[in-house]
C-alpha cells in the first residue's frame, strides 16, 4: 500500500512543474491565441538560467530560492523579446504563420544554449535543507517532492488572486473573453499581450527551474516536456488554469501509474486520453466553446484561380528541365531530386488539405508514413511485387486517414489539430514497439524496387511520372466541384450547410484523399531508399510538411514544391554546420516576417506586378486618391 501512495504522491510533485509550463502557455493562448512551439524552449532556458544563477548566488536556502525566481525573471525577459521583435508583427496573421515563427524561435534557442551552456548534461544542484527522504508506511520518498506537492496550489492560487482581484487580471479575463470587445473599449492590447507573453515565459522558466534537483538541465528538454505541456493545455481546455491543474495531476497520476500498469504503453498513454477526452469533450475539460470574437483569421480564404497562360509555361519548361535532369546532372543530384519531388507531393497533400479545406493537421506524418510501411510490408511478409505494393501504399495510407478523419473532422481549429497529432503520435508508436511486425527502431530493409526500376535514372523517371502526376491530380481536384465544395466549407460553414453541402462527409473525403497523397510519397520514399523507420510518422517529419508549405507559400498552388526544394536545399547545406538550427531558424523567421505569403507567393506578386507594367505602364503610377492621402 506505501508504494501506491509515493506513487501518487510522486505523481503530484510532477504534476506541479508541468502545471506552472502548461498553465504559461494556456494563458498565452487565452489571450494572445498564439500556439506557442516556443514554450518548452523557455522551460528549458528556466532549467539552465536557474543553474547558472544558483551557482552565482549560493548561499544556502535562501540563495537556492532566489536563483529560482531570478531565473524566471531571465526566461520572462527573453520572452519579452520574442514579444517585441517577432509575434507583435503576427497576431493579425493566421496562427500557422505564428505556429511556425516560434517554432523558428525552438531552433534559436536550442542552439544559443548549446553556445552559452555546451553539449554536456548539467546535473541540477540539490536544494539545501531538502535532501533528505521521509519514509510513509514504510517507502521512502524525497523530502524535495513534498515541497513541490504544495508549490502546485500556491501557484494556482496566487493566479487566481491575479486574475480575481487585480485590475489587470480583469482585463486579462475580458480579453479571454472577447478580446476585440477589450479593445474596442480603450485597454491597449500591445501592452496586454506582451505582459501575458512575459507571464507565461515566467511560469515556463519557473518550472523548468523548479525541477532542476530532480533532472538537472540537457539540450533535449524542450522537445521532452513540450508534447506533454499541450496535451495538458489542450485536456484542461485552452486559456483555463483550473483546467491546466487538473489536467497536469491527471497526465502526470497517468504516467506514474502507467509505468507499474502498462509499461509498453508509456509512450501514448496521455496521447490517448488526450484523444478520448477531445472526442467525447471537443474544447477540454473546462474549455469553453470559442466566440466570434475569439475566431482567428483562417489565412486561406485566397481566391484560388486556375493557372494562366505565363504560368502553364513555367510549368512546361520545369517539366522539360526535370525530364532531362539525367542527361546533365551526376548520380548524387538525381537523387537529390528525386528526394525534392517525393517531398514536393508529401508537402502539395498537406496544402491541399490547408488551403482549399482550412484544416491544419499536425500529424500528417502518420499517413505518410502509413502509405510507406503498407509497401514495406507488403514485400516484407506478403512478398508482394514492386508495382503492386507502390500502388497499394495509398490505398493502406488512406484507409488510416479514413478511420483517423472520422473522429478529427469532429472538431475544428486547434482542436482538431491537436487531435491529429494524437492519433499520429499512436501510429507512430505502434510502428515503433510493435517488433514482431515492424522491427521497431530497426525499421524494414531490404525494401527495393523490381530489377527494372532498380537503376537510378529509371527510378527517377517513375518517381517523375507518379509525383507529377499525383501533383496535377491534387490541383484538378481543387478546380473540380469536389473542391469548391470544400472551399465553401472553409470560408463559411454556415451558408455551405444552407445549400445543402454535408460538411462533415466533405472535410472527411478531403481528408482521406490528402492521406491517399501523402501514402502514395511514403510509398516511393520507401522505395528510394529501401528502407522504413518509425521516423517517418514521427512529429518531426509533421512539421517538416508543414515547414515546406510555409516556405513555399500558403496562397500558392505551386508552394510545396518550391518550399520543398528550398527545405531539402537548406538541410543538406546546414546539417554540417555546428549552428545549423540557428541558422535554419532564422532564415525561418525570417521568411515568415518578411515573406509571409512564402517564397513562391512573393515571386509570383513581383512576376504579377512585373507582367502588369510590361502590359500598362501607366497602371503603376499612383492614383489621384493614393497622391491625396501620401500628401
């Protein structure tokens, strides 16, 4: 019986350091609606200041105590920063551009402590006076775990006293609200939004920094705690602390428990409850449903239009060039194209998905990797032929994207992104400890094409034939009826339902269909390289999609490719380099601040204004109205 109970003691100790992460980022969100990827750089940056500050301080209990709280004063000014320099200029864009921006920021950071800090583990100081263990019903327990048993509700009870009985925590509960409303009255939401920011860096600081006796500081926190923070955000409900709290008790009792219950199942378990509470409750435990107000600009309400003559012969001169891509470039180019066109067809699924439906996924991975583990089983244990098994993969993939949309088209905005990431997260865990069937972490091998294909420039040549192919089906499906449907959905769901479209069958079909896509790239890259891995339905490779579309542009047919190129481009000329991260992440940055459109909208702006003037001189002379209002 002592043993269960430490269990569930030590389940609370850790429940107090992922509440003060999870609690920073809810109230971000509340009031900001920025999803911050950035948030488990600023527990980490707590872990390493609160370190760096207890071995300046010193001074017994005391100076452990105030090295703790100067650091979250530290992570609060480095969010101040990130405030003020990149999310200021963002909160009108669509929270993709922001998603996308702070995780830039992950990158930065990451590589800043691996200057400032080093590579090695910093084994955390241990706090003076609390060393020691008690022992309840006969099993020890450190002395350290019941203080943070109680930090836990001092927290939460110092922010309701914020928020309840301070003027500024009104205003900040106004702005949950209804932050529109707030403005309007005259509350200047600059300064709202960046004391929130700095509030929320702060409590991310301070639990990165409490834990330090327990874990210590290393490079890979941010990444470890920052899948648990959103599930306990997303669980709660965004924006409510209460929800946070008994999220973080409920994860973290899981965890603990999990451990003596299910061993093999430690990797899903909250990724399953957090699945199971979004289907029965889609806005968390103590979430509310989002007002009008609270609606963030979708981002793709663009009007897509089929392509004009300029663009039909860009397209015909790339396809020449690919066509004779073998004749002028060496082995180790070709297949590096080969790489570009896989990802160019595995990025056109997710846009596809985005921009003409207004669904961001985050696990997308999961179908790309569903189409490449269908063919590499198929071979493996069926020993199923090359061309049947390659035109299987997306039929496996979208049989996957069929049994995970049913439940995710439920669910709209972060919640259904949140949702995706989920299940994704199961698949891949299934793939990774299933290894009887899957060889787990050793992934399949032996996964190669038919002696026919086997050559690389035939290979390249079926590569080309299938991703442009898949590409050009992807874009005729956005100018089919299908598609206007689809694009109806997104920009108003209500008047698409006055007309008798079923929206829920139409995002789930756009679903299916975009994880057929994304299959039938798996299944070719499983073939180029003749091997699968867990990692490629990892949350990485997610956000690797989802960086190629930024990159290439939202509001761009032609995004993906371009942003895939300029993806693997940056990857194979960076990965050498010490800093790569901080270099990738602020080209990242960047991009979204100055490109926000991507790199194929801002050409495809500067080509349009460039034909117009070729066609109109005079239409580039400014107007009678625009010379009033400059003068």
């Amino acid at each position: 019986m002592g043993v269960y109970l430490v269990q569930f003691l030590t389940g609370l100790a850790s429940a107090s350091a992922l509440f003060l992460a999870a609690s920073g980022l809810s109230i971000i969100f509340g009031v900001t609606r920025v999803v911050n990827f950035a948030h488990g750089s600023f527990y980490m940056l707590g872990a390493y200041f609160g370190f760096s500050f207890v071995q300046m301080v010193g001074g017994g209990a005391i100076g452990f105590w105030v090295a703790l709280l100067l650091a979250a004063v530290a992570v609060g000014l480095v969010g101040l920063l990130v405030e003020l320099v990149i999310l200021r200029r963002l909160y009108k864009a669509p929270e993709l551009f922001q998603l996308i921006a702070t995780f830039g920021v992950i990158l930065i950071v990451q590589d800043a402590a691996l200057w400032a800090w080093g590579a090695e583990d910093l084994l955390g100081p241990r706090a003076p006076g609390l060393t020691g263990i008690v022992r309840i019903m006969g099993t020890p327990m450190p002395v350290y775990d019941l203080v943070l048993i109680a930090v836990g509700p001092l927290v939460l009870l110092a922010l309701w006293l914020l928020f309840n009985r301070t003027r500024w925590g009104v205003l900040v509960r106004a702005a949950t609200e209804d932050r529109e409303m707030v403005g309007a009255l005259g509350v200047n939401q600059s300064l709202l939004f960046t004391g929130v920011f700095v509030l929320g860096s702060m409590l991310a600081g301070l639990g990165g920094a409490i834990q330090l006796p327990k874990g210590g500081a290393d490079l890979l926190m941010d990444f470890g705690i920052l899948a648990e923070v959103f599930v306990v955000t997303v669980v709660g409900g965004m924006g409510s602390i209460f929800g946070a709290f008994l999220a973080a008790v409920l994860i973290s009792q899981l965890n603990t428990f999990g451990i003596l219950i299910w061993p093999g199942g430690t990797l899903v378990l909250m990724f399953i409850l957090m699945a199971v509470i979004l289907i029965v409750r889609p806005t968390g435990l103590l979430g509310r449903p989002e007002t009008v107000g609270h609606k963030a600009a979708a981002g793709f309400e663009q009007a897509l239009r089929p392509a004009g003559p300029h663009y039909k012969l860009f397209v015909g001169g790339l396809l020449a060039c690919l066509a004779a891509a073998p004749v002028f470039v060496d082995e180790f180019q070709l297949v590096l194209i080969t790489d570009i066109m896989v990802l160019a067809l595995f990025a056109t699924s997710l846009h596809f998905l985005m921009s003409t439906g207004g669904l961001v996924s985050f696990g997308h991975a999961a179908f790309y990797g569903g189409g490449a583990y269908t063919a590499a089983l198929l071979v493996t244990y069926a020993a199923s032929p090359f061309e049947l098994a390659l035109l299987l993969a997306p039929l496996g993939a979208g049989m996957l994207a069929l049994v995970i949309g049913w439940f995710c088209v439920r669910l709209s905005g972060v919640y259904f992104a949140m949702l995706t990431l989920a299940f994704a997260q199961v698949a891949w865990s299934v793939a990774f400890q299933w290894s009887e069937v899957t060889n787990g972490d050793d992934g399949l091998l032996g996964i190669w094409p038919s002696l026919w294909a086997s050559g690389t420039q035939v290979f390249y040549y079926l590569a080309l034939v299938f991703c442009v192919g898949g590409i050009f089906l992807i874009r005729r499906v956005v100018f089919a009826p299908f598609g206007y449907g689809l694009r109806a959905t997104r920009d108003s769901t209500l008047r698409a339902a006055a007309i008798g479209i079923d929206i829920k069958r139409q995002q789930l079909m756009a679903f299916v269909f975009a994880g057929a896509m994304a299959g039938l790239a798996g299944g070719l890259f499983a073939f180029s390289k003749g091997s699968v891995f867990p990692d490629e339905m990892s949350i990485p490779r997610s956000f690797d999609a989802l960086l190629m579309v930024l990159l290439g542009g939202v509001e761009s047919l032609s995004g993906p490719f371009v942003g895939a190129a300029a993806f693997t481009y940056l990857h194979d000329e960076l990965i050498t380099f010490e800093y790569w991260r901080l270099l990738v992440g602020s080209t990242i940055v960047a991009l979204v601040l100055l490109f926000p459109q991507g790199l194929a909208g801002a050409a495809k702006h500067h080509l349009g204004r460039f034909l117009k003037l070729e066609a109109d001189p005079e239409a580039a002379a400014p107007s009678p109205r625009r010379k009033a209002r400059e003068a």
